[in-house]
C-alpha cells in the first residue's frame, strides 16, 4: 500500500471521528491519548511508540482501531497503520483497525488510497463494519463516483446483509437523482424501506430519502407517483413538510399542470403549513408559463400580505412570462412596479427587456433598455449585446453593428468572445461572409482569439457560398492559432466538400476525424450519409448508420429522412417503406421531411392512393404537411390530370395558411392549360357533386364567358388567395406577372380589391395596386365583383363592390369628353 499522499488532502466532511467501541478500560484509554500524542507532536514517533508499548502488555493491533478514529491527518494515519501491521510478530489487521482507517480515509475523501485498504481487505477476506462502509459510500457518492458507491451499498447489502445508514444512502440517492438516474435510485429506496427496522437501531430511511426521491420522480414528470410515495410512507418515519409540498408543486407546475399545483397549494394550507418563498416561486412560475397574471397578481398581493419580500428572481420569472404573453409596455411597468416594492432590476432583468425587443425587431427600444440599465449602474453583459447584434445583422446593419462594438468598448465594456461571436454569427446568417471575416480579423486584433465554434460558422458560411478553398484556408489558420478543430468544424467540412460534389475528400475528413481522437457524433455520421445519398451510394449510408450505431450514437429524424429521401430518388420505395418502419420501431418521430419524401416516392411510383394516405396519416399523428409537401401532390395530380384534386389541395394549403411558391403556381398553369377545357369541364362538374371548390367554381365560370384559360387560371388563383387571406402573396405574384409584361386584367383588379378590402386596407388600396382600366373592362370587373359577393357575402354588396362602382361613375364624364372632342 502506498505511504504518499498527495499534499491536496481536505477534509471533505465535518463528521466527528466515531469511537470503534463503547467502552475502553481505562489504562487503554490513556495508552491511546498517549500514542496520538506521540503521533501528533513527535517526528521520531516511531521510535517513542516503540518504547511506549514495550512497557505495556498491550499490543498496538489491540488499540489501532482507537488511535485511527482520533488521529486528525489521513497521511499520518496510513504511516501509523503501515507501522502498526508490518512489525516482526504483528498479526494481520482486523476488521476494526481496517475500518477505522477507512472511516479516517473517507472523511478526508482520498479516492485512490480506499481503493488500496479495500483490495487488501478483500485478499485477506475481511469485512468492514456497517459504520466503515457508509462513510465510505457517501464519500463516493459526494464525489461523483456512483458506480463505485452502488457496487459498496450492493456488497454490504448481499454479502455483509446490512443497509448502510441513512446518511450514506442518503448520499447515494441524492447523487443518482442529480445525474437523472431516477431509476436505479428507486430500486435503492425500495430496499431501503423493506430493510428498515424503524426502531431507532436500524433506521435507513428518513423524511429526508422520500424527499429525495419524490423530487426525483417530480424531475421525470412522475408527479402522481411521487404523491403516492408520500401517501404510502406517511407515519412510518415520514412526515410530509412543507418540502414535500413545495416539490410536489414545483412537479406539476413543471408539467404544465397549474391546477394540480394550486390544488397542493390549498392543500397544504389546510393543513396548517405556512408557504415559503419557494412555495410562493414555484406557483408563479407555473402561471407564468401559461400566462395567467390575474393569479399570479392574488399570489403577489397574498405575499405582501403576510410580509414575504419578492426577490428579484421571481420578479424576473414574471416580467419574462409578461414579455411573452402581452406587450413589452406592460412588462416595464412590472419593472416599475418591483422598483417601488424596494426590489432593485439587475441585469438580467433588462435582458430580458432587451430580448423580447430584438425579437419583435424593435431594436432601438432595445438599446434604450441598454442605456437604462447602466444608468442604473449595472454593467452589460454578453446577453445584454447579443440580441441587439444578431438583429442590427439580420437587417443588413452591418455597420450599425459595428458601431455598437466600438461604442460598447469605449464605455469600458470590451467585447468578449461571445459578442464577436454573436456579430459573426449574424453576418453568416445574412450571407456577409467577407463581412464576418472582418470581424474576426478585427477580434485578433483585440488580442481575442476566436473558438472552434466561431471558425465552424465562418466555414459553414463559406461552404454555403462555394468558397471551399477559402474554407480550407481558414482551417490552416485555425491550426496555426493552435486552435484544435472539433468534430463539428470537421463536420461542416465535410458537408462543405459534398455539396461541392466530392465525395472521396469527404470520406477522407470523415477518417481524418477518427484518427486525431475526436467522435463525429450524429452531425459529422449524418453529413457522410447524406453524402452517400445524395450521390445514390446506398449500401455505402446503411454501412455508415450501422458504424454509427456501434459507437452508441442513436439515429436521428435527419438520419432516417435522409435515407428515406436517398431510397426514393434511387426509385426504391419499398425500401424507404422498410427504412420508415425501422424509424417508428426505433421511436424516432417521423417529422414533415420523412413523410414528403414518402409523399413523392408514391408520385413517382403512380400511386396517388398512396401518396394521399401518407398524406392523411401525417396529419393524424400531428405533422403538419409544408408548401413542399403540397407542391409534390399538387404537381402529380396535375400530372396526371387529376386537375379537381390539384385545385382541391390548392384550396387545403391555403385554409392552413401555408403559402403557395412560383412551383405550385407554375404546376397549376401548365396544368389547366395543356388538357383541353371541355375534358376539364367534364371533370369539374364532377367533382363540384361531391365538393364545393371557389377555385373550380371561378374557372369554369371564365371558361364560359370565352376567357383565355391561362386568364382564367391565373384568376382563379388569385381569387382563392385574397378570399383566404392571403393578398399580399396574391400582389406578390401580381408584381411577377407585371414584370413579365402581364398587367392586371378586370378580374384580376376585383380579386384583388376585396382582399385588400377584407384585410381592412379599403383607405389605402389605391396606393397598393395600379391599374388602367377603360370603362368597358371596369363594368367587367363590377359584374365579377358581385359573383364574388354572391359567393362570399351571400348577395350582399361588399365595400369592394362600392368603390368599383364608384370607378364607372367617375370614369363616365370623361368618356364623354372624349366623344365630344371626336365629334
């Protein structure tokens, strides 16, 4: 066993050492006072303690056990040990002097130099004593190591057949509910509670282990068990606090469940416990989630009433939850409002502000929080900054940004790597590259050398843009920084080099990682298999899905969606269907990309059954379908010259208020205008048996009034999207269509007109749309203005309507001025 210890040793409890035995005579008691006085004060002690047992009939391994639970110094302690056992004609150590040196190593928390007592005292067969054994679990526990404190609490539970104290398991359950090994600690507490004698001898468990683990079941969201646990233990050893009250409350409000909270909130009360800060704290921030101000407002005044003081924290929670839910007006009258209760705002109180501003792109509101808050005397931090860059980026301010930089380094606050960080990030983002690269620049400059994070977005940037040269130039740099790239910078790389269309240097940077120690993770597993299926090397993505399994890195939804996709460009739908099926075996969620990729396998495949099914089934497990999961149906109905169910999902996207794009209007003309109207009119009629559809219905009316079926298509749509509340994508597409030399014809002017006029811009629409109608087409677009009040406003002549009129009449006198004139 090693003498040396390391000169860190710290006592890590305050444990009182324990005598090993009741009674001692007395001449031993004195014969131990003598030999730690000896120990403590003497450097020759070994000499001295030779002496002083040589004068007595006593052997040192009879008093060990009593030396070791009073000596002060576990160094020491492993010498006088060593000393004691390894004399000519010394017996091995017993279990008493073996445990008390344990105890002595526990309490000062030397890992290693334990390991070596309880490696000896398994050769030699011997066995700690109960109170030996727990010191040494909780010291474990206390330290992190709980693998090793299990493997002690099962030896003494299996081979001694005893349960360590309370303390110790107490430790140990506390630690296993900390690193969310909930699980293990219930088997634990389970067998603390069957072993528990209760008679005050063998107690091991307490109110203190079912506080524990109710917190820990809170944690997973096991409210109502943990409720139950109380319910059971009650009286045995268990009598709930307000504790109990305050974790059970925190574990419903964590759950969303506020009434159930409120319930234990009144529960408690009734039974004569008084509410604590906590109490108090919890419940508000269980309303704050769901915005709820009237109750947290009762909760307040109910505080103020019994002298609780609102910290700051909880005043925060709320200004939070009101940024959130109402106006940023509202929460800084809550600021005021804490101010006057005596609670001073800090910083992060402000950052809040500052946040919720950004957010909502009230970006000098932001800065005026700023300067509020040093007006205050409080000093920025990095989340006080960064919100306010990423927003000056995302606008294209990019020398506004740059400003705030220098003015916030002249006020003395100098920009740290988090706010370079945030300004490069926001440059990347608005596709400033070169922008970005100033700015690092300008960070070395400032002595800050950027992380691997930054250098990972200033790639990714560069990738995006093609300039993978560049990108790897700036890896260069990063070496020479002696910045070490980590899997992500490796990742983004790789991604880099394959949407460059090389694969083989990708695989290379793939190995490249591997070799220098780092794991790829699911990012860099996820880019290769992309890669693989993106050049249709199939085989080559389910070899790296099962690498990747064997280093214990579960698929994501990217992983399986990727493949699926990959699956079906090769037009092998019936293995996207097996990948799929391993997907929800697995219980990864499928999401919008999984299912429109299976979406259009089925349209390839001919199969619209198919795709509509999947279609369905999204929906029904909560996934809502995109503008490319619409297209893709769109565009194969159209195909196919299934034209009634094209429009019918035309009309679906819209009522969810998903945004049509140039494809899905492109799929639509091309569409309606390559099979020949009458074959049209057949189907439509069909179809408007089963389904009404404003999109048919307008086309068909076109048709008959001898429209160009383009016209009449076009107008259909637009119809349909200002009906839907969409005109500013219908003007969007107006403006496309202008710029192609296609100028708003009559009908086209109403459709737009009463999506302006239903949208509440009848004042101003004149400014919004041009027109130059003469007065024959003005009169057109009045007789479709009232079909479309027909239509929609059950014959009621809508404000739209009004104000064509009022076109005509306007229009009159200066037709005949012309007539005249031509006289």
């Amino acid at each position: 066993m090693s003498k040396t210890l390391l000169s860190r040793i710290k006592p890590l409890h305050s444990r009182k050492p324990t005598c090993s035995s009741s009674y001692s005579p007395p001449h031993i008691k004195k014969l131990v006072h003598d030999t730690v006085q000896i120990l403590t004060t003497d450097d020759k002690w070994e000499q001295s303690l030779e002496t002083e047992f040589s004068e007595t009939e006593t052997l040192v391994s009879e008093v060990a056990h009593f030396v070791l639970d009073r000596i002060p110094n576990a160094e020491l302690g492993l010498k006088f040990f060593d000393w004691s056992f390894r004399r000519p004609y010394c017996c091995s150590p017993n279990g008493l002097a073996y445990s008390s040196l344990l105890k002595l190593l526990a309490r000062f928390g030397v890992v290693a130099e334990i390991e070596l007592v309880l490696q000896s005292m398994k050769s030699e067969q011997v066995e700690p004593s109960r109170d030996a054994l727990s010191f040494v679990i909780r010291t474990y526990a206390d330290s992190g190591f709980v693998d090793k404190a299990l493997e002690l609490y099962s030896f003494g539970v299996k081979v001694c057949g005893f349960v360590p104290s309370v303390f110790a398991c107490n430790s140990l359950l506390n630690t296993l509910v900390k690193i969310g090994r909930v699980d293990v600690a219930r088997q634990v507490y389970d067998e603390m509670s069957e072993k528990d004698g209760g008679d005050g001898e063998h107690v091991c468990i307490d109110n203190y282990s079912t506080c524990i683990m109710v917190r820990g079941l809170c944690k997973e969201g096991k409210v109502e068990e943990g409720r139950r646990l109380i319910e059971e233990r009650w009286g045995e050893n268990c009598v709930p606090n307000v504790v109990f009250y305050n974790t059970l409350i925190d574990g419903y409000c964590k759950r969303g469940e506020v009434e159930n909270a409120n319930g234990m909130f009144k529960e408690l009360k009734l039974k004569g416990f008084l509410p604590t800060l906590q109490t108090y704290g919890a419940l508000i921030n269980g309303y704050c989630k769901v915005g709820n101000f009237v109750a947290i407002d009762r909760l307040l005044m109910e505080m103020k009433e019994r002298g609780l003081r609102v910290n700051v924290q909880v005043h925060n929670t709320i200004v939070e939850a009101r940024c959130k839910h109402d106006s940023s007006a509202t929460a800084v009258d809550i600021v005021a409002r804490m101010i006057e209760s005596g609670c001073e705002p800090d910083i992060t109180t402000y950052n809040i502000l500052i946040n919720s501003s950004c957010k909502k792109g009230k970006v000098e509101e932001a800065e005026e929080f700023l300067q509020h808050a040093m007006k205050r005397g409080l000093v920025p931090n990095e989340f006080s900054y960064t919100p306010v860059f990423q927003v000056y980026c995302r606008r294209g301010e990019h020398c506004r940004a740059l400003d705030l930089l220098v003015e916030m380094t002249k006020r003395g606050h100098k920009p740290d790597l988090v706010a370079f960080g945030a300004l490069i990030h926001g440059h990347v983002v608005s596709g400033e590259v070169d922008y970005a690269l100033t700015v690092r620049d300008r960070m070395i400059e400032n002595g800050i050398l950027p992380d691997a994070c930054i250098y990972n977005v200033l790639m990714s940037g560069l990738c995006k843009k093609g300039r993978l040269p560049t990108a790897k130039l700036l890896l260069g740099q990063m070496l020479d920084q002696n910045v070490l790239p980590d899997a992500f910078v490796y990742a983004t790389l790789v991604d880099g080099l394959i949407r460059n269309g090389n694969l083989e240097e990708a695989k290379n940077i793939f190995e490249l990682t591997i070799e220098k120690g780092l794991d790829p993770g699911v990012v860099g597993y996820n880019a290769m298999i992309k890669g693989f299926c993106k050049f249709g090397t199939m085989n080559d993505a389910l070899s790296f899905l099962e690498k990747m399994k064997k280093r214990n890195h579960h698929p994501d939804g990217f992983t399986y969606s990727t493949i699926i996709d990959g699956y079906v460009k090769q037009h092998n739908l019936d293995a996207a269907l097996e990948m799929f099926k391993q997907m929800v075996k697995q219980r990864c969620r499928p999401n919008v990309i999984t299912y429109t990729s299976l979406i259009n396998g089925f349209c390839r495949k001919g199969d619209s059954d198919g795709a509509v099914k999947t279609f369905v089934e999204m929906q029904s497990r909560g996934v809502e379908p995109n503008i490319v999961t619409y297209s893709i149906l769109i565009g194969n109905f159209c195909k196919e010259g299934k034209l009634a169910k094209a429009a019918s999902f035309f009309e679906l996207m819209l009522r969810k208020k998903c945004s049509p794009n140039d494809v899905t209007i492109h799929y639509l003309l091309n569409g309606f205008t390559n099979i020949a109207p009458a074959a049209i009119s057949k189907e439509v009629n069909e179809s408007q048996e089963k389904e009404k559809s404003i999109f048919l219905d307008f086309y068909k009316r076109m048709i008959a009034d001898g429209w160009f079926q383009k016209s009449a298509v076009y107008n259909s749509i637009l119809i349909c999207l200002c009906q839907y509340g969409m005109v500013e994508t219908a003007l969007q597409f107006n403006s496309k269509f202008r710029s192609k030399g296609i100028d708003l014809d009559s009908v086209s002017f109403a459709a737009v007109l009463h999506g302006l006029f239903l949208g509440g811009r009848s004042k101003d629409w004149k400014n919004i749309i041009y027109f130059n109608l003469k007065e024959k087409e003005l009169q057109t677009a009045v007789k479709y203005s009232h079909i479309i009040d027909a239509q929609f406003h059950g014959g009621r002549i809508s404000e739209a309507t009004l104000a064509l009129r009022s076109l005509v009449e306007d229009d009159k006198p200066q037709h005949q001025e012309v007539e005249d004139r031509e006289r």
